[in-house]
C-alpha cells in the first residue's frame, strides 16, 4: 500500500497597521484596495486638554494618591481589604465564597460595587505583589496569632 502526500493550501490573513500622518485620501484606499487589501479598522485619536490632577493613572488597589504631594501612599481601607483577601484565600475558600464573605463584612471595590467571584479573581495579581509585605508586617503576625487559619 502507497501513501501518497497531499499538500493542501491554507489561507492565511495577513494584517497590516498603517500609521497615517495626514487625512485619508480615496487614492490610498484604492490603492491598497488594488493590492488585494481590504480596509476593516479604523482607529481614531485625538489630544485633549484636561487638568493635571484629572490625568488617567492605574493606581494599584492598596494605594492612593496623596493630594497634596501628587505621590502614591497607602489607602487604609483599601489595604485592610487587600488583608482579609489574603485571609479568605489561604482559608482555600472559593472565589465565590470569599466575594461573599467580604461583602457580608461590607467591603466594597474601588468602584463601590459588591464583590464578585471575578472581582476577587481579579485581585489576585496584586494579592501576590503586596503578599511579602502583608506577610511581615507586624499586623499580619498579630492576626496570625489571634487566627491560627491565617497562618
């Protein structure tokens, strides 16, 4: 018995993102159209004036920044959040179940909002950035002394 090989052709979609300095001329487009492409993004930006203060930052849960020196400093409430995240979690309680619990000890998100199982899961990347942190402070060993799950 013979195997013959098949070689088969693949399409494959090729794409391309054209920074474009000036105004997008009908010659361009048919231009590219001709070369076998076809436009299916495009993509606007525009610079906008607003005050300094009003400058979108990500400011880690946790943190804060101080008004009056544009610095980054611990948000208390936030930060005994991020603690009893850490708590529930090395409880090996479910996302589900801690979003529960958190929200039963009325603790909300940044956004005000009720915790979900997402949210939680969300929080795990800086759970484990401020982890060694949390882990030596003095708090942590005086809760793990008053909890011994919290160990």
């Amino acid at each position: 018995m013979r195997f013959t090989a098949r070689c088969r052709t693949v399409k494959k979609t090729e794409r391309v993102r054209q920074v474009i300095s000036g105004s997008l001329e009908a010659a361009d487009l048919e231009e590219q159209t001709a070369k076998g492409w076809k436009l299916v993004a495009v993509e606007w930006e525009r610079e906008v004036e607003v005050a300094q203060e009003q400058l979108p930052a990500d400011v880690p849960f946790g943190l804060r920044v101080a008004p009056e020196t544009q610095r980054l400093e611990e948000d208390p409430s936030e930060r005994e959040t991020l603690v009893q995240l850490m708590e529930l979690l090395l409880q090996e309680g479910s996302y589900a179940r801690i979003a529960e619990e958190i929200n039963r000890r009325g603790l909300r998100t940044r956004q005000g909002a009720r915790w979900t199982a997402v949210s939680v899961f969300e929080m795990l990347p800086r759970l484990i950035e401020v982890g060694p942190h949390v882990f030596q402070s003095a708090e942590w060993q005086r809760r793990r002394q008053t909890s011994p799950r919290a160990s």
